[in-house]
C-alpha cells in the first residue's frame, strides 16, 4: 500500500509539472503492479485527465488571447489525435 502511495504522488507531480506521458505511463505500470487497488486507481487517473484537460484549455486560451490561432488549432489536433493517456 505505502509503495502504490508513493507511486502515485510521483504521477501526481508528474502531472502538476505538466509531463502528462510520464503521469500516464505510470499510472499503467501501477494499475499492472497493484490489481487489487483498480478502483483507486481508476478515480485517480480520472483526477490525472481532468488536470490534463485543464492543461490543454489553458494553452489553447494562451495561444488564442496572443492571436496565435493557427498555433491554437494545430495544438487542439494534435491533441486530439495522439492523446497522452
């Protein structure tokens, strides 16, 4: 238990810092290591895409306020197409 804790305050930071792959990635290796936590791990991964998507909105509101729509758009398909998770 205290070594899936750990775990997931790193993916924690990882998506606080904005290193999205890297929170995705571990929160798979800690769903394969820890079965037995599924629902835990499943709400936390929710709270990881939900901060992903707060992410991605900010910077596409960045983008559009500095008239970088073009930016903007390819950004919001690139996104779209490969998401991190």
């Amino acid at each position: 238990m205290k070594m899936a804790s750990s775990r997931m305050a790193l993916t924690r930071f990882y998506a606080q810092a904005g290193y999205f792959p890297q929170a995705f990635d571990e929160l798979r290796t800690i769903a394969r290591d820890f079965p037995d936590r599924k629902d835990l791990i499943e709400a936390f991964q929710q709270e990881v895409s939900n901060e992903f998507g707060r992410h991605v909105l900010q910077h596409l509101a960045r983008q559009q306020q500095a008239g970088q729509h073009r930016l903007a758009e390819s950004f919001a398909t690139d996104v779209l197409l490969q998401p991190p998770g």
